[in-house]
C-alpha cells in the first residue's frame, strides 16, 4: 500500500522521533522495530508471530520531503490480504489440490493444498504488521492524511 502523510516535524526530528523508538526495547504488547533513519527517509522492520512458531517480517519504506513548513512522508508498505482474501486463496488451493488429486495426481494434489495453506502465514503476518507500522508511523511523526495547509 502506498501512502503519503503529512507532519509540522522537520526531517531531522522525525529521524529523531524514529530512532528514539528503535531504541526502545520489545515488550509482549510492542514488538522491536529495526531498520535505518536518515534525513532522505526511513526503513523499518518489525518481526511477530503468526501462529505458533512462525514469524513474519514486515518492512515499510519512506522518504521525507520538506514542503512549504510541511514534511510530506511518502511510502510504502506490504498489507498481505483481509481475511475474506486469505480465505479465497485457502479455498483456492484446496480445490486445486482436490482436482488433482479427482485426476489421479495424489502428490501433486496434496502439495498444491499445503501450498495454499503455507501462504496464510505472510499474508496474515502482512495483514496485522502493516496496520501496526502505519499505526506507529502516524503516532511517532504526528502525521496526518491531510496536507495542512
């Protein structure tokens, strides 16, 4: 998903605002965000869990630009799919597998079916840490959706 915000925060103190929070160490309700901030823009990454040992990593990107007293963040981040989306793709994958296996191809029916199920974990992981990102981004940088001016 692509977005752009805007905050009265200079560049230079919204690296600030950002490190200060990469800095902050992982607790069970906020996960650590690591990435880099520089004057051009940011890269972070948080890691969660999916369901039971699987992990997910979720990046977003932005670069900063100063308009006018306005610093205009655009970027983007992976959003994964809703929930309707990931039931679609279960379902896909589950009727493939069992054409093929109606078809006679057992292997190939079972391994199109695990591959359906194995896409859940990014497109879930996607999902709920791209909503934490913005969510992060907007609160850290003061952003709004709407230009200010």
């Amino acid at each position: 998903m692509r977005f752009e915000y805007y905050t009265d925060l200079t560049p230079a103190k919204c690296v600030s605002a950002l490190k200060e929070r990469m800095g902050q160490s992982e607790t069970a309700s906020r996960p650590a965000m690591t990435g880099k901030a520089d004057k051009d823009g940011f890269a972070l990454t948080i890691t969660t869990t999916v369901i039971s040992n699987f992990k997910r990593s979720t990046g977003i990107k932005a670069t900063f630009e100063r308009d006018k007293g306005v610093t205009v963040i655009t970027g983007y981040v992976n959003t994964g799919a809703t929930r309707k989306q990931q039931i679609m793709v279960f379902i896909g994958g589950l009727l493939v597998g069992l054409a093929l296996i109606a078809g006679g191809m057992f292997i190939q029916g079972v391994v199109v079916m695990a591959i359906g199920a194995g896409f859940w974990i990014p497109l879930q992981g996607d999902a709920q840490n791209s909503d934490y990102l913005i969510k992060q981004i907007r609160s850290i940088l003061k952003a709004k959706t709407r230009d200010p001016r």
